[in-house]
C-alpha cells in the first residue's frame, strides 16, 4: 500500500508500481478526486478506481461515475468500503480474463483466416456453419455459397459411406485424424486431401458439432507417383540389360563375333552393346615387343 497527496507523487506512483485498487478522497489540499481519476485514465489502467468523501453530494458522485470511476462511498458509509473493493476487483479480474478470451479469439481468427488448409465448422447434421479463404481456394466455393449447406456438396457420392461414419464417430465424441481421401470442387473436379476433424463440445462437455481441417495432397500424391514410375523403369530397365554368358561364336583369326542374325562385329564393339563394360585402347608388353622387332627387321 502506499500514500501519495499530490498529483507528482500519484503519477510516479501509477508509473512504478503494479496495483490492485485505487482510492481516493474526492477532496484533498492542492489536490482532488477527479484529478487522481484524470491522471489514473491517462495510464490506462484497468484496476478499481474507487472514490471517498464525506461532504459532497449525489450530483458530484454521478459525475465521478461518468468520468471512470468504478464506484463512490460515503465516509458517512465507510463499512461499506471492504465489500465494494472486494467487487471490484472480481470484476476486474474478470475484464481481465474476458480480454484474454478476446485476444485468444482474434489470434486464432487470425491463424484461420491465414492458414492455406482449408478449415470448415459444422453441426451434427454437416450443416456448413463457417468456411475459411483457404477453403474457397481449394473448393472453389464461396463462403456466402457454403454457409447453410450440407457438407455432402464437396463429398462425392461414392464416399456418402465415409462422410456417415465420420459423423457417427464426432457424435461419440471421436475425433478423426489424417484420412486419406478424395473430395469434389465447384468446378466438378476431384482432388485428393488429408482430414483431420475434431468434435466440438458446448461448456458441458456436450458435442454440438464438429471442426474440420483439409489439406490438399494432390502434388503429394503425384510426386509419389512419379518415384512409383521411375522405380517401375529402372526396374524393367534392368531387366532388359543382356548379359554375356553361354558360347559366344568368334572368328579364330580376325576376333569378330557372330550375333543371332548372322552379322559379325568387332570384338569390343559386340561387348560394349550387350553389357554395361566399355574399353580403352593400349598396346600390351607382348605386342610392343613385336612392332619393335619388325620395326627393327625392316631398317635392316
């Protein structure tokens, strides 16, 4: 607790320190009632402001009231100082949590609002009660579109099965995660997603409808596609690679091989075309030896 008589000491005060409540006396040497309330509303604080007097009338207790107060008491009435305090401060205490409600709201608000899944609310019965930016992005309706709407407009009539018993299951309070599945666009094209869809529940645990979160795995699934094709490739590719096994037909003097069909090849050129081994050119000891003694057989 701390005294302060002048309008310096007061703002040093609400500066300085973190309060619970404020009171003060309507009428003070050199200083007043509603000049504390005036110096209070410029920090913007939202602590109890209480008032005390013992002269003035109801005109001026209404005016302090107006001007932020939160409540005035007689000094003729003094009792009742403890229980208005002690209201107040619940009171402010629930402002408090009110605001953090609210600002939870707008936070989540803004992370549905921005998200790209796409993210829609619905009772029990797949009535569309809130539809997300993302989610027109993805099914091409708008929100004024969807609203009101059963949630079966995006379901294809082959999975009306999937859509029932999901909602068997948020009826018991089950909620549904990652299913892989297909839904339908405006536009009548299909695209596949990932749901994840949560019941909600009223403040007694009641399940009164259910919040569905979808994201659009159509480029998932293709990728997966495409290393599914590629593997199958390679895998026929290696099956085709010929491998150089049995008797091979080769010409005893020039080397040449025989193919099935009759055609004779150089050695390494039928190697390289039915196996993955490729050459390079050199001369061995053995031959080196030949050129050089010819060489020298033909300068004698």
């Amino acid at each position: 607790m701390l005294r302060v008589w002048d309008a310096a000491g007061m703002t040093a005060a609400l500066a300085d320190g973190v309060w619970d409540v404020v009171i003060s006396d309507y009428v003070l040497p050199g200083f007043s009632g509603p000049k504390a309330l005036e110096l209070y509303r410029k920090q913007g604080l939202d602590i109890p402001f209480i008032c005390i007097s013992g002269r003035v009338g109801e005109e001026e207790a209404v005016g302090m009231i107006r001007a932020g107060a939160h409540d005035f008491v007689m000094k003729l009435h003094l009792e009742r100082l403890p229980v208005v305090v002690e209201l107040e401060l619940s009171l402010a205490e629930k402002r408090r949590q009110q605001k953090q409600v609210a600002r939870s709201v707008r936070h989540l608000a803004a992370i549905v609002e921005g998200t790209d899944d796409a993210i829609i609310g619905k009772d029990l019965t797949g009535t569309i009660l809130s539809w997300n930016p993302a989610a027109e992005v993805m099914y091409g309706y708008t929100t004024g579109e969807t609203i009101g709407e059963n949630i079966s407009i995006i379901v294809p009539p082959e999975k009306s099965g999937e859509m029932e018993s999901i909602l068997e299951k948020l009826r018991d309070g089950k909620r549904t995660e990652r299913l892989e599945t297909v839904r339908r666009r405006k536009d009548g094209k299909l695209i596949e997603v990932s749901l994840t869809i949560s019941p909600v529940c009223d403040d007694f645990g009641n399940v009164i409808g259910a919040s569905s979160i979808s994201r659009d795995i159509s480029e998932r699934r293709r990728q997966e596609q495409e290393r599914v094709k590629l593997i199958e490739e390679l895998q026929h590719t290696l099956m085709q690679v010929k491998l150089l096994t049995g008797l091979l037909p080769i010409c005893s003097n020039c080397k040449k091989i025989r193919d099935q069909k009759g055609q004779w090849h150089q050695l390494e050129m039928y190697i390289r075309d039915h196996s993955e081994a490729s050459f390079t050119h050199g001369v061995c000891p053995d031959c080196m030896k030949k050129f050089s003694d010819s060489a020298h057989s033909k300068a004698g």
